[in-house]
C-alpha cells in the first residue's frame, strides 16, 4: 500500500547513523562457495517455499524478458499463461454461503464476510492433504491488506454508516480459500471444509509475554488475552508446520483520538488525532480516547493455521510490536528458528526473532514454540559487519531505570526499546526473503525521500544514497551461517534505478532489467529471486520513474546478478506476494490495487477512470486479484 504514512518518519530517536561507504560486497567466488557447500534446510513437508526440490542448473531462467509496459494488463513472457482468480469479491467456498460479487459495490457488511477481502498481498501455497507435496490441490493464504472505500462501497465515503465501517472491517484480514488444478485452470473449491475468512472482527488468542499485560486489557477484554481481529495484513510468512503468519503493518491508520490527545507511546507509532478509516465513528474501539489499550492490540505478528478450520487465530507478541512488513524463516542446524521482520516506515530497523526451542516433526508439539524466545535488533555496522542487539529486560540498556518495566514494555513499546539498543535506521525495510541453500538473507529497502534531508538522518553505509528515490536491496550472512547468530556480514546486492542516470543518487547497478521501489521478495527453491515492486500511484510513470513502466516482477541470478523482468501489472496496481506450488510449475502472484489513482482513494462516480482490470468494460469497478501463472508447456516456472 502507499498511503503517505509510511514516507513520514515516527522516529525521533538520535541512534547515530554510519559515516563510511565501506566496500564490503561479497565477492562471486564467496557466494559461489557457499552455494556448494550450504547445507539444504527443508521445512516442512510439501511447503511450496521449502519442497526441497532444488532446481538450479542451466535450464533456468530461459525466458525473453518483456519490455516496460503502460497497458492496463497483467503481461508475462512468451510462452506463459496468467489466469485471474479469486478477484475481490468472488466467494472464498465457504459453506456459509456464497453471495454473488455485485459490480456496483452494493453487496452488504455480511456478504463481504462471506467474499474475497480487498487489496490482496502476501500469498501462501499448504498442498493438501497435510504433509503430502500436491501441486493439483492446496490452500491459499492470503492476506487482505486495506480498503479503498471508494470502490468498495456504491457511494465511496459519501455517507458514513456502521453498515460502512462493518463492510471495510469485513474486507481486510485473511481469506483462506481450498483451489485445485484441472486441466490448464485452478479454480476456488466451493464449497470447501477449510474455506474461512478472518477480518478486523474475527476473535483472536493474544500469547506469549505480553500476553494479560496491562496494557493490553480493555473495558471488554479485562484479562488482555483476548483480541478482536486482525488489520493491515501486508507480507507474511510461513512455520515448517504449515501454519500462516500474516504481519500487521500499518495498524496506526485505523486509530483516532477524538479528544485530539495522542499519548507518547502511541505517538511513537504514528498514531495520529484523525483516520481515513473513519471506524472510529462507529466503532468506540478505534478511538483511543475512549478505549486506549486497544491500539496495543494490533501491530503484532498473527500465526493461523489453514489446515483446521475452527482453530482461532494466535497473536504472537514474543515477536514484538511495530508496523510488521514479513515474517521469513530460517532453520538453524538446532532446528531453533528464525524469524526476518522488517518494520516499514523511513527510519525504522530491521529485526529477527529466535525460537528458544527446537521445533518438532509433532506438529502438535509446536504449538506454542513462538511464544518463546529473543527478540533482535539490527545494527549494520560501516565496515561491513552487524551485531543483533537483544531486547531482552536487563539487557541494551532496557531497564527499569530506563523506563522499561518487564519483558512485556519491552514488546508492548518495541520501537522505543530498539531506539535504546541502538539499531541502525533503514530506508523502509519491506519483504525479506531467505536463500533456501546459503542461508543467506535479503531485504528491500523499498525508497525513503527523507534520507539526508534537513533535520534528518544522512547517509550511511547500510543507506547510501540521499533522497533514496528508488530503494535498494540488502544482504547479510550469519556468523558460521547459523540463523540465531549475534553476528553478521553485510552488503547492497542491488541499487535500484535506472543504470544510465546521471545522478548518482538515482544511478542503479541493475545488471539487466531495472526496477525502482523494490517491495515483495521471494526465494524459489533454487535460489533465484523474485522481486517485486510497489512504486507510489503519484510517481508512477512520472518525474524518475517515467521510464519504468507500470509496477512488475523481475527475477535474479543472485551470483552473477543477471536480472530479468517476468510480468508487469495493469494501470495504477502494485504487484506483490509470491509463491509456487512444490513442483514449481503454478505460481501465484497478488495484482493489489489496480486502477488506483494517485490519491489513493477511489471516486464512486468514476471508479474506472484509471483501470478497469481485471473485468474491462463489462465489470463495475477494478478488483485485486489472485494470479496463476503457467508455462503453456508445462515447464518450471522461470524455464
Ligand atoms: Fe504493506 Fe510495506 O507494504
Ligand atoms: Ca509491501
Ligand atoms: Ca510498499
């Protein structure tokens, strides 16, 4: 999403910035090295990330890469098929009932509980049954990141009712959909057992140590241990027990203060006196004026399980509290795991969370494992190395005379508790993604305007260009490449922009197709990577960007660097979550928000002035959508 609040920095700490543009790239023949020797770490069972399949070898990457395109379609190479399902909407398949998509926005609070959220974006592949590797039938994940009122109600915003604020609430979250392959097509099962949706209202389990804190108590929840829904549900992630971690992301939004006081620990986190949201209104629980624990509530990270329909969702606070981009794992040769999250707003850090058990092949048994463990902070140091800075109660200076009462403050206050570790301050850290051999961990840096302007933080080694336009992509590697290490290496595996500029803050080293704004990431089981882009509606195909066409996804050689645009998306979207069956021959991409003009918000009257995908002249209004993407072959994807 690119609602202005992720440009506006909440930081006001002085946590020093690096001076010194050290030259620490990792050299081929150190990539090529650990390609070879890298033990491969297979999460669970049939898991499209983490089959185990590993295809590297010279067939890859054979297609033509397009060219920047303008056009309000999705375009894959020659030789690729994409197939639109489950746009915003259409029926998940649950038994409950299966209410019709209206095209003119007038379908009801409960028919959208029964429908397609909007604005999709992380997406997860569960083959079923559990533990088997299907590629014919699975579960999706997917999240439903934010509404634009102006398509999704027949009026936009003009009136303001509860009826409204139900439907917006009904239309973020989770939609957790069964689909099967049949022939050339995937289609939505319906109705399907498993076929559920979970929104801003679905009751939530709150675990883990903050858990019953009294900042998490409200005037309908007095033991804190009980949440009502989910929001803002941007990258995820997924457990090697096939279970689904959605990420809350811009939470702060949905929140105001109708007496115009915003207390300092919330203020930290960009809450602000008005929402565009507007729930508040109708709904006493989004203003913190009148309920002010509730804001604690969100901003978590939100574990699901697909595969059982009635569990209830688990929101998991050992992995602290902050505006959560993604949740990527790692597994460590304990079976301890780690957890990459990037907290994305200019400014904010980067941080990893470290299971303090093993997990076990008893599914069962894992039930709890993310309740317990540590969670980090980033600090990239000029010379090329990094340090995970506990926060931890007693430890970086988190103590009671500092200001933090217990382990629960820690997490409750998160941001606060990295700005006195001493956590490096990022370019807007978005989706990461692991190398399934390496180890090795990527994370976009998608742009950040600010860096270097007056009053703000200047360059560093880690965020070396001024008024970051386009973002960059960065690397690290564990200490003996084991994922709880307190130490790493680092380096910039790309600067985003076009190769030819002559500014060198614009200047990119792209080799092959460049990109700007570098958003979802994802490693395929063979180690090349996924890059997808989010550039703002307002500069899309305009000023620096003018060249780069409408939002797309290219893939990367990550040892030679070779990288090649695969798809672009239709007029006004962003192109976002990534994620192939295990036999690497289906993936599934989110096309979000396409036909969204520069305000973000949509007109009722003219909902297709910029777009009119994926339905064209015969739908009511553009829709975000869930993409199958095919070789007409039947070859890998990427072939
Ligand atoms: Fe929801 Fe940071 O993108
Ligand atoms: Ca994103
Ligand atoms: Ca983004």
């Amino acid at each position: 999403m690119s609602f202005a609040d992720d440009d506006t920095s909440s930081n006001p700490s002085n946590n020093p910035h690096l001076d010194n543009l050290g030259d620490v790239k990792f050299t081929r023949r150190e990539l090529l090295t650990a390609l070879a020797g890298a033990a491969a770490t297979l999460p669970f069972a049939g898991c499209a990330t983490t089959s185990g399949t590993r295809w590297l070898g010279p067939e890859r990457l054979g297609f033509t890469s397009i060219t920047p395109m303008t056009e309000d379609s999705v375009r894959v190479p020659q030789g690729y098929r994409a197939q639109v399902m489950y746009p915003w909407g259409d029926p998940t398949g649950s038994a409950l009932g299966a209410p019709p998509f209206r095209q003119d926005g007038s379908n009801s609070a409960a028919d959208q509980a029964l429908q397609s959220g909007m604005h999709h974006d992380a997406i997860e592949y569960y083959p079923l049954p559990l533990g088997s590797t299907s590629s014919e039938r699975g579960l999706l994940a997917i999240n439903h990141e934010y509404t634009d009122d102006g398509l999704l109600h027949a009026d936009g915003m003009r009136t303001w009712t509860p009826e409204k604020v139900a439907k917006s609430q009904n239309a973020h979250g989770v939609s957790i959909i069964e689909v099967t392959s049949q022939g050339e097509q995937w289609t939505v099962v319906n109705p399907s057992r498993f076929a559920r949706r979970i929104t801003a209202q679905t009751p939530m389990t709150i675990s883990g140590p903050a858990a019953g804190a009294a900042a998490m108590r409200t005037s309908y929840d007095s033991a804190g241990t009980l949440a009502r829904g989910t929001v803002n549900n941007c990258a995820g992630g997924i457990t090697p027990w096939g279970t689904y971690l959605t990420c809350e992301e811009n939470w702060n939004n949905y929140f105001a203060a109708s007496d115009g006081k915003i207390p300092e620990r919330l203020r930290r986190y960009g809450v602000s006196a008005k929402s565009g949201y507007r729930w508040h209104e109708h709904d006493g629980r989004f203003d913190v004026s009148k309920e002010p624990n509730e804001a604690n509530r969100f901003g978590w990270i939100v574990e699901i399980d697909p595969y059982e329909p009635a569990s209830r969702p688990v929101k998991r606070t050992a992995l602290g509290r902050f505006k959560h981009e993604g949740a990527m794992l790692a597994i460590g040769p304990d079976r301890r795991l780690a957890f990459y999250l990037g907290d994305d707003e200019v400014f904010e850090y980067v941080y990893k969370f470290v299971t303090r058990d093993a997990y076990s092949d008893d599914r069962a048994a894992n039930r709890n494992l993310l309740d317990n463990g540590t969670l980090y902070v980033a600090r990239f140091n000029a010379d090329g190395g990094g340090e995970w800075l506990p926060l931890v109660h007693g430890q970086s200076g988190l103590t009671k005379e500092n200001g933090f009462a217990d382990q629960a403050d820690i997490l409750v206050r998160t941001r606060e508790a990295a700005d006195r570790a001493g956590a490096t301050k990022m370019d807007r850290p978005e989706w990461g993604a692991v190398h399934p051999t390496t180890l090795e961990v990527y994370m976009t840096m998608t742009n950040n305007s600010l860096r270097g302007a007056a009053n703000r933080p200047g360059v560093d080694a880690a965020n070396p260009r001024a008024g970051n336009v386009f973002g960059h992509i960065i690397r690290w590697r564990e200490q003996g490449r084991d994922p709880k290490a307190t130490r790493f290496e680092w380096d910039i595996f790309a600067q985003a922009g076009d190769p030819e500029s002559s500014d060198a803050n614009k200047r990119g080293n792209i080799k092959g197709d460049w990109y700007g704004s570098p958003d979802g990431l994802w490693f395929d089981p063979s180690g090349y990577l996924w890059i997808q882009t989010d550039v703002s509606t307002n500069a899309l195909n305009r000023g620096d960007y003018k060249s780069m066409g409408n939002n797309m996804m290219a893939v990367a050689n990550v040892v030679t660097g070779e990288t090649k645009r695969f798809l672009t998306g239709p007029n006004g979207c962003e192109v976002t979550g990534c994620v192939m069956t295990p036999d690497g021959r289906t993936m599934f991409i989110n096309i979000q928000h396409p036909g969204e003009p520069a305000g973000d918000r949509s007109d009722p009257d003219k909902p297709k002035a910029f777009g009119q995908w994926p339905d064209g002249p015969s739908g009511g209004r553009p829709r975000s959508a869930t993409v199958a993407i095919r070789k007409a072959d039947g070859g890998r994807i990427g072939t």
